[in-house]
C-alpha cells in the first residue's frame, strides 16, 4: 500500500443533500501498520467517517482553518472519545492554526456549566502550525494562503523513495504562492467554490477555472476539485476547469478513493 486518498466530506461551506463538509482521509504504511491523517473535520464528516474505519482509528487531524465548515465536528470525535462504548479514545495530535483549542471550545462548551474531566480544548493534543513537521508516514509543509481567517494549504510527501504526494489547497482565494508549493506534486485536491463570470469577493475562494490554471502552472497530473457548495452545479464546475485544462480533472464525491503516487 502506497499513500491512499478517501473522500470523507466534500461539500463547500456547508454539508449538502448528498455529502458532508470538507473532510479527506489519508492513509499510508508506517511503522508496520496504516497510519491514519484526517484533513478537515466538516459537518456531518464525523458520522460519514464510520463508512471508511473506526473513528478511533484516526491517529491525527490537520485542520486548514478554523471557519466551521472545516472544524466542527471534532466536536463529535470529542463526545465519542469520551462516551462511546470504546471510550477512552487516545489522545490524538490536532495540528491546526493558532487559537484552535480556544475556537473549540467556544464551540462546544455551555457558559456555566462544565462536564467531569478533560475539557475539548485539553483532550486533543493541539499543535500549531509549522513551516514543516512530520505526522506519522509523512512530512507536512504548510503556506499561508488569501482567506479572511488564518488559513494553510497543506503539501503531504510520503516519507519513502517511491511514495506519493499531494497538496491540498483548503479554502483560498486566488494566491501567487500556491502553484509554487504544489510544483510537482502527484495530486492537487483543490477548493473550487465560486463560478466564473460572478462577483466573487477578493481573497475568499477559487473557480473552477482557476484551480485549473493552478494544476497547470504547478505541472501537476491529476486535479481533484472539491468544496463546492450545494447551491452551484458540480458538473458546472467541472466544465469551467475543463475549459482551460486537457489534463486529468475528477470531481471529489464522497467514498471516492485514488492512490497518490507510483
């Protein structure tokens, strides 16, 4: 088994009619087992994640951003790692941009009133954000990208001489450093949320289009288009990016699954 990519959520801002919010699992060899990367924790996500494995499973979480639509449902891994009938879970690293255990628990916690034990904001092993840190089988490096909160494109390199890697843009709008950092990697799962042609608001998110442009700027093979909200056509997107892109392009639907690399 080489670097595995399993759509979890890949609904745009919010969960839709027919999938989660942005959720991805990653999963590569390490250490003699699979070791288990969830990037984004969307609404609905945390429930989806049973179709795939055990949620106790997941060995760490990288989080983009802290805009809900990417982080709430850590929530519910939080209430299931403390009441399901598996409970305790372990402790697991939640790498993420500063302030994420202050936005949980603003998330989760009732003013005036507490529950025995760890908190949300002390049970996950909060990490922040590094230029480079390695997370099980992979080395992560992480860019500031053009969203109204602090927010990360994350590049994934498996940690082996013929392993796969993958840049995932989180939310962006357009950004002159994200087809430099994904130069040359095997897959680019981007955001793909606005139309063409439309009044989009600067530094927010990309088009189709635009994710195309990217992909072929960075010289990467195969395009992966994901978060696109429930109000604009899939295949709409689709087109737009196939306008400007001979290359692979694939939607992200949830269940869909590719091997990253040889």
């Amino acid at each position: 088994m080489t670097m595995q990519l399993t759509i979890v959520g890949a609904s745009g801002s919010v969960s839709g009619p027919l999938s989660p919010a942005s959720s991805y699992l990653v999963q590569a060899p390490h250490q003699g087992r699979t070791f288990s990367l969830l990037l984004d924790l969307g609404p609905g996500a945390f429930g989806a994640l049973y179709r795939y494995l055990d949620p106790a499973e997941i060995d760490a979480v990288a989080v983009s951003h802290l805009h809900p639509d990417h982080c709430i449902d850590l929530c519910g891994m939080y209430v299931a790692g403390r009441y399901a009938p598996t409970a305790p879970w372990q402790r697991i690293p939640v790498y993420g941009p500063s302030g994420t255990p202050e936005r949980l628990a603003r998330a989760y916690e009732v003013h005036d009133a507490s529950e025995p034990g760890l908190s949300i904001a002390d049970w996950f092993d909060h990490r922040v954000w590094q230029s480079e840190q390695v997370i099980g089988p992979f080395t992560v490096t992480t860019v500031r990208v053009a969203h109204p909160v602090e927010a990360y494109a994350l590049k994934l390199v498996e940690n082996t001489a013929d392993g796969g890697s993958l840049v995932f843009t989180g939310d962006t709008g357009p950004t002159p450093v994200l087809a430099p950092f994904a130069r040359g990697v095997d897959v680019l799962l981007s955001e793909a949320a606005f139309l063409s042609g439309a009044d989009n608001p600067p530094d927010l998110h990309l088009t189709g289009a635009q994710a195309a442009e990217v992909a072929d700027q960075a010289g990467v093979e195969l395009l992966i288009l994901t978060h696109i909200p429930p109000w604009h056509d899939p295949e709409t997107v689709l087109a737009e990016a196939r306008s400007v892109r001979d290359r692979p392009i694939e939607l992200a639907t949830p269940g869909a699954r590719w091997t990253v690399g040889r």
